[in-house]
C-alpha cells in the first residue's frame, strides 16, 4: 500500500497530494482524541491500511466519510486509471477563463463578419426558405443594414403567432423551449448574485478566483449554508412553476392541432381523422377485414380500412426505375447543353458525389451498337445513352405495373378469405370464457390457478406459479417468432394498417379505448402526417421493431460506459514526450472527445433508429436521437470532470454505495472555471457556426466547382438546395446539456447562471432567425418532441 496517493481536497485549490506518513500522523492525533475504538472497516488482507475510527467530531475530519483510506482509494480510482494513469482533467483559472474570452470574441468578430459577407453574397443559402416555400405570406423579410447585426431588433420584434405560422409546432416549440431555459437561467442567476454572492464571499475560507462566491468559501457546518439549500428550494419551485405554464400553452396548441391541423393548412385532413393500426392478427389482415371489424365497434362511423402491403421486390423494381429516370434525364441535359447525343459503355460505374451522379467513368472504347428493338446491348458494347436508358425505363415500368396488379390480387384474395366475423366470435368468446372462469374461481374455493385444485402447500404453490411463468413464456416467444417471420420472411399483408373514421369524436374513443381482450393485438395511435412517415418501413411489425430498439439501446448504454476507453487509449503517449505530452492529453483530450460526439454520434443514431431499428416515422427517428445524443453529452460531460473509467466509479459504488454522494460531491465543484469557459465557447463560437451554416454553403462551393450547371438536372439541382428543416433530435440535447450545467452549479457557483442565461438569449435569437429564413418544415408532428 506504499504506492496508494491520498489526495486532500481544498476548495481553492482542487485536489492535492500528502504523503502517507503525514496522513497516518494526522490519524494517530485523530485516534488519540476518541475514547472508543471500533473494528477496522477493511477485511483482513487489507489489514496494513492506516484506520481510524470514527468520531462526533465531524469539522476535524472536513467531511462525513467514516474512513479517509477508503476515501483516498476512491479519489485514486475516480482520477486516474491506475497510478501511471491519465490524471484528471484540471479546472480552468480566472486568467485563463478571460484569455479563452478574449481569443473567443475575436473568433465571434471575425464570424459575424464572415456571415454578414457571406450571407448577402449566397442569398440561396442563408435564406434558402424562399424556395421551397409557395405561400408568400408565409416568407418573412428581416429588414437589416450594412451595419453587422442589423437584423437582430427585426427577429427579437417578430410575434410568436408569426414564428408558429412560418415553422409550424414543432420550430415553435424549440423556441419556446430555449426561451423557458433564457427565463430560468436569468431569474435565478440575478437572484443568485443579489442573495448568494454575498454570503460566499463573506465566508472568509480562503478561496480564490472562481470559488471565492462559491460554497468552497463556506465552512463546514456553517450557518451559511442555509442560504444556498434555501435558494435551490425556491428555485426548484420557479422551474415548476415555468414548466408548469410552458405546458399548459402547449396542451391548449396540441389540442387546437388535433382538432384543426396544422397553422398553415399543409397537412392532409384526412390523417386527422385516421389512426394507424398496429399488431392486426392474421384473420383481420385484409382491407375488408379491418374494416368489418371496426365497423362492428363503431357502427356507421368508419370510412375506410386499409392495410400496409410488404412488397419488397416492387421496392427494389421501383429503385431501379428511379436511377433509370435519372439517367434519362442525364442523358437528356448533356444532349440540350451540347447539341451531341450521349453515349456510353454498357456496364461502367458511376460514382455519386454531394447528391449527384456522373457521367460513366469510362469514355472511351466499346463497339458502338446501334438501337434495336430486338437485341439488348451485351456489357462493353456502346450505345446511345438517350435510347438505352428509354428502353430501361419502359421494362421497368411494365414489371412495375405487373407487380401492382400481383398485388392487387392477394389484396382481393385476402379480403375473400379473411373475414372479421371469426375474429368478432373468437374475441366474444375468449371474453366470455375468461368471465366465466373468473367467476367459477370466485366460487369455488378449491379452483386454484388454471383451473386446478388450490393446494395449501407451498411447494404446490410454487409449482402453480411455475405452470402459470411456463405458459406466458411459451407465448411470448411465440409471439415474437410470429413478428420476425412476418418482418423476415415477407408475409404480404402487413401487421400495420390505416383506419379512417368520419367524425373526430369517433377517433378519440377509438385511441382510448380497448378494443381486444388481448392488449397484444390491436394496438392504435392517432395517425401521423403523410409526410412524417417513412414508407418503406411502414409494413415492419410493431413488435420486431420494439425488439432492435432494445437491443440498440443496450449497445448505446454499453457504449456511453465504455466512453472512457477512449481517454485511456491515449495514456501510452506520456512515454513519448515527457510532461508536455502529457498536459497535452489531459487539457484538451475531452474537448476534442466532445467536438468528435457533435459531429458523429447524430448521424449514426439516425442510421441505427432508419436501418437497423426500422422506425416508421421522422419524429420517432429524431426521438430516438435526442434521448441517446443527450446521454452521450452527459457521459461526455463525465469523461471530461474526472477523466476516469466509469466501470471503476461503478465497482466503487456497488462496494460502497454512499460513495456516489463523495463521488460528485468531491468532482463536480472543482470544475466550474472549465464549464464556464465551454458556455462562453458555445455563445461566441458555437452558435455563429450555427448561422454560417458551413456544410450547406461548402456543398454549394463544391458543386459550382465541380460541376457545370448547365449539364445538371432539375432533380439534382433539387437535391442541392433541397429543403433543410430542423433537426430536433441533435438540437434539444444541445440545449438540454447547458441547462443541466446550469442546474448542477446553481447553489455551488451561480456565476454560471448568468452565462448561461446569455447563452439562451444568444440562442434564441440565432435559431429564431433560422426558423424564419433558412428552416422550412417538411412534416408536422404537432410539437411532439415536447413530451420527450
């Protein structure tokens, strides 16, 4: 134990290293003062650790851990991957916080003034609205002047029934979010510097810089303390109170969506009246089935049934006529902007770049064969790109039309076979008989469970239990067996289908209530938007899908706990360079770790929850984003307060479960200066970024360069400037990390409430301006994410 590193804890200074033999002196002295003796907390191989027992006298010991030893190994544990390990990240001074300023606002001089330059010579990026958008009262003009940030007093002056109207509930309520957290940080932290900086800095501890209005200049057991424990409780209830009218406004514009649409009219009436079907059993898996048995729940209210087909070969035959139809167009452009027919050899690749295909890569060699009805044109033979591609794209559209009508016939087949008069009789009956047996049982007192004599043993107990625990098991199973063959396999009538009633009234009870006496099947939700939903994975059972996101959840979780193994990958450079290598791998590894998480981890959350997971609408896909992104940045956030391996934290807590209270309470106060510097990075870099909008305007320079706009298409000018909307799942968990920041340091250090209360506002602003000129929805959840 001679190497173990016990680390003090002193609130200006952070952690600091004693050796052991002043450690265990300081113990002697302890033990000298404490009349009894107790037993060694430590077992026996672990008997040459200094001990102590405990005492009353708490402000001798500085905090309430009952054994130091054992305190020491979890500091060493939390700070380090072993004792040559990577230390923890260090907290950063006042000094170095306003030289961080400093370099920031120069960097948010030269931003502002790049976007003023910038956004008045690309129009088309930085008010790229105007061209998707067809209502003219629906595009907003920012008055503004050559002057830098001229059009701020017109965005802050633009009413919020404009903003609803231009980005629809879902815009409307990020905005509103953003306000309710500018609200919160800014009540709280003038309330925090009129009531709490004078009660820190009067504490006379002797701490500086940051935490000389801190509770590091507090004493232990201070009356003091009554102020911030205080000011924490009636924050607590101003959140609730904000939160509580936010809510109210968006239950009253919720309901004012359902009952009317969307503000601007674009979404299809119908979805209104609808609800999207899950888990149909096999005998209701027709149109008419379907609609039979709903017909039979509410008489004379139904419109229509549908259910969703699985047709994958048409997909695939529908994929090639689009690259068909894209090449005929090709073809078509090169011919009108040259005069010349193209031409090409049968069989070379093309590559795609920013959204657009190439001309073949090859453009040279092949025999030229003429067009003929009659013979196809073999690999490596040239033809006319015009002719070829034309005659593609009639095969195409013939298998297309062939497969429509294949499917049209099992729709009538099914709906031949599949009659929901079973269904309607098996339901009743199952209904029936589960009442009967239910009153059989209340009747009789020696029916036990599944019919079978009580017994008072309690061997027989466990057994019937077991019965009970055997059937329930066989029955998921096989109902699980039945999602992957219907996802797998290919079943053509789908699990999932579409019901339209006449009347709203008819719908909303449809939602509420039951409507099988198995919770399994018949699963219904208010249909979403045409739009919000992802066809090709509308036919995936509801059920196979629920599955991988399990699985997809445990493999994020897995990964947010392994995090750490990247800071630890890192530790063999100390050998290379001595200290310099080192202070470099400490200081600014976790920020390098967070910019990599900004830029990779939303692009591969939306592949696992579109590919893998299979969800079937935008909102959900974007959902899904927003949880898993925000626990990453909060695992981030760990990796960058301690630098240590979760998975030791973890074994520390699971040993000694009171040492998560040591854990934060020791960690999280000596790193606010570090905090406060990444809110001034995020307000003064961050979000000028955000406006600049670099990968949108890099494309665009990309494309002028490389390619010559006469021979591109009207598609793929379309997929240029195609319609950018906002991404709530990578944009809440932005927010959400700075208002958690805030939270954690309200009572510690309230310095940081007012930064991040002009992070709000700056925030507010900038993507308030993005809703009205850039961002143009394209589908309307009804600002659904909000209960996320």
């Amino acid at each position: 134990m001679n190497d173990v590193v016990y680390q003090t804890f002193d609130g200006a200074a952070g952690f600091a290293t004693s050796s052991p033999e002043r450690l265990l002196q300081s113990q002697e002295a302890f033990l000298s003062r404490n009349q009894q003796q107790e037993q060694p907390y430590y077992p026996a191989d672990l008997q040459s650790v200094p001990q102590f027992s405990p005492g009353t006298d708490q402000q001798d010991r500085g905090h309430y851990y009952e054994d130091q030893a054992l305190y020491n190994d979890i500091l060493s544990k939390m700070h380090g991957f072993g004792n040559k390990g990577v230390e923890g990240a260090t907290d950063v001074g006042v000094s170095d916080a306003m030289a961080s300023f400093g370099f920031n606002s120069f960097l948010f001089i030269f931003l502002i003034i790049s976007y003023e330059i910038v956004s008045r010579m690309v129009p088309s990026v930085y008010q790229s609205r105007k061209l998707h958008v067809s209502d003219d009262s629906k595009v907003i003009d920012i008055p503004h002047s050559i002057l830098p940030l001229s059009w701020v007093p017109g965005v802050l002056s633009t009413s919020w029934a404009t903003v609803r109207k231009c980005g629809g509930l879902d815009s409307y309520f990020f905005l509103r979010f953003i306000r309710m957290c500018f609200r919160i940080t800014f009540v709280s932290g003038l309330w925090g510097m009129l009531t709490l900086f004078p009660v820190f800095g009067t504490g006379n501890q002797g701490a500086t810089g940051w935490y000389f209005f801190s509770m590091a200049n507090i004493g232990n057991a201070s009356w003091r303390l009554w102020f911030p424990t205080c000011f924490m409780i009636l924050l607590t209830i101003y959140v609730l109170f904000v939160m509580n009218e936010e809510y109210r406004h968006y239950l009253d514009l919720r309901m004012q969506y359902l009952a009317e649409g969307d503000i601007g009219g674009e979404m299809n009436t119908q979805a209104q009246h609808s609800l999207i079907v899950e888990e149909i059993p096999r005998e209701l898996r027709s149109d008419i089935a379907l609609y039979e048995y709903f017909d039979k729940l509410f008489p004379g209210q139904v419109h229509s049934a549908r259910v969703v087909l699985n047709l994958p070969e048409l997909e695939k035959v529908c994929v090639k006529r689009k690259r068909a139809v894209r090449r005929v167009e090709k073809s078509i452009a090169y011919h009108e902007a040259t005069g010349t027919r193209a031409t090409h050899v049968v069989g070379t690749k093309r590559c795609t770049f920013l959204g657009i295909e190439t001309y073949p890569i090859r453009t040279f060699g092949g025999k030229f064969v003429e067009h003929d009805d009659n013979h196809s044109p073999r690999k490596g033979e040239r033809v006319d790109s015009i002719n070829y591609y034309r005659e593609m794209l009639d095969r195409h559209n013939e298998t297309v039309v062939e497969m429509q009508v294949e499917g049209r016939l099992v729709v009538d087949e099914g709906n031949q076979s599949a009659k929901a008069n079973e269904w309607v009789a098996k339901v009743i009956s199952s209904t029936a008989g589960a009442a009967a047996s239910s009153l059989s049982r209340n009747n009789n007192e020696d029916s036990g469970i599944l019919g079978m004599r009580k017994t008072t043993s309690f061997l027989g107990f466990l057994g019937q239990i077991f019965i009970d625990f055997l059937f329930g098991g066989f029955a998921l199973v096989n109902r699980n067996i039945d999602a992957v063959v219907d996802t797998i396999a290919g079943s053509k009538m789908s699990s999932t289908g579409f019901v339209t009633f006449k009347s709203l009234v008819s719908v909303t009870m449809a939602v509420k209530l039951p409507l099988s006496n198995d919770p399994d099947v018949i699963k219904t939700a208010l249909a979403p938007d045409p739009r919000d939903i992802i066809w090709e994975n509308a036919h995936v059972n509801e059920s196979y899908s629920r599955g991988r996101a399990i699985t997809a959840n445990l493999c994020t979780g897995l990964g947010a706990l392994l995090w750490s193994t990247i800071v630890a990958g890192f530790a063999w450079l100390q050998n290379l360079g001595g200290g310099q290598i080192t202070t470099f791998v400490n200081g600014y590894l976790p920020v390098v770790a967070l910019l990599t998480i900004i830029g990779i981890l939303p692009a591969l959350f939306k592949k696992i929850a579109y590919k893998f997971e299979s969800r079937k609408t935008q909102s959900d896909v974007q959902n899904s984003i927003l949880g898993r992104y925000f626990y990453y940045q909060v695992a981030n956030v760990y990796i960058t307060v301690t630098s240590g391996s979760i998975w030791m934290v973890i074994s520390t807590i699971v040993d000694h479960p009171s040492a998560i209270f040591e854990i934060l309470g020791r960690s999280l106060p000596t790193m606010v200066g570090f905090f406060v510097s990444l809110l001034m990075t995020k307000t003064l870099a961050g979000l000028p970024l955000v406006m600049l909008r670099i990968p949108a305007l890099i494309q665009k320079f990309l494309v002028r360069i490389l390619f010559r706009q006469k021979f591109l298409t009207q598609r793929e000018l379309e997929a240029v400037y195609k319609k950018e909307s906002l991404q709530s799942g990578e944009e809440y968990p932005n927010q959400l990390l700075v208002i958690v920041i805030c939270f954690t340091y309200a009572c510690i250090s309230p310095i940081i409430l007012p930064i991040g209360a002009l992070y709000f506002l700056a925030a507010l602003v900038v993507y308030k301006k993005q809703v009205l000129l850039v961002y143009a929805p394209e589908y309307e959840s009804g600002g659904s994410m909000v209960s996320s």
